[in-house]
C-alpha cells in the first residue's frame, strides 16, 4: 500500500461536476493499493498519516499533526500510484490491486480513519475524480507500507 500525502489549505474532490468532499486546512492522502495488502498496511500507513507532524507551531517548525491543529482529511483513491514507467512510455499498472480487493482495502482504509480520528471527507472509488487542492508549503510526501528492497550485488 502506498500513500501521498500532502498538506493543504483546502482540497475537494469533485465527481460528475459536484463535489463530494471537501476540506480546509488538514491533509490530502491519495491512496493506492496493490494485491497483498493487509489491514496491518492500513493501521501502519493511517496511524503514520494522521500522527506526522507537518503542520507549524508557534515557532515556525513542522513539529504539529493535523489532529494537533485540528484539522480535516480527505482521502482520494488513486490507483496510478502503482503505476510502472521503466519500460516504454505507458504506464504500466500490474502492481496496482485488482479493483474488487482494492476497494474493499479502500473502505477499510476510511473506516478505520473514520474511528481513528473522527470526519473524513472522501472520493468515489473508481469514479472519474477531479482533485482540486492548495498545497500547503509544499509539504508532499509518499510512504509505502512495506519496505523497499535493497538489491545486493
């Protein structure tokens, strides 16, 4: 599972011209999933989401979560985020989870958000989603739920 999360004034996700989520100032979290996946994936990537601290305190450090500064979330499904360039120039999306398990995973995902840390706004999974933000800084960052393997030579 991977996340992008991004620090935002405002965001809002808009499906067939209405908007279904909306937000001020909190975190974006674009969500992919890929096949494998566990709900250990998503307690490990919603607890680290909603726990960084990258919002400013009184002495101008990242050093406050989005609960700390009371907050909103909004979470966009985006399966591109398993989106593979190095060959050719078409992504390639094997490693992105089949839509069934990845909207299950999804769901979990806000439901456990949702009990974690109070209102989530949210997309329509796999709905043509337009995403409307001002990214706060920029503050953009991408964690993945498992470790990357180091190669050995």
């Amino acid at each position: 599972m991977r996340i992008v999360i991004q620090r935002v004034s405002h965001a809002s996700v808009t499906v067939d011209n209405e908007i279904v989520g909306k937000i001020g100032e909190g975190i974006l979290i674009l969500l992919g999933v890929a096949d494998g996946d566990t709900e250990e994936d998503i307690k490990y990537l919603a607890d680290k989401a909603l726990g960084l601290r990258i919002f400013r305190d009184a002495n101008d450090k990242m050093n406050l979560s989005v609960a700390d500064i009371g907050g909103e979330v909004l979470v966009v499904s985006q399966f591109t985020l398993y989106g593979d360039c190095k060959k050719g120039k078409r992504p390639s999306f094997d490693k992105a989870g089949k839509p069934d398990f990845a909207e299950e995973m999804y769901e979990k995902f806000l439901d456990y958000v949702k009990k974690t840390f109070g209102k989530v706004e949210h997309g329509i999974f796999g709905a043509d989603m337009k995403v409307d933000l001002l990214n706060n800084g920029p503050v953009t960052l991408i964690i993945d739920s498992k470790p990357k393997k180091i190669p050995t030579e």
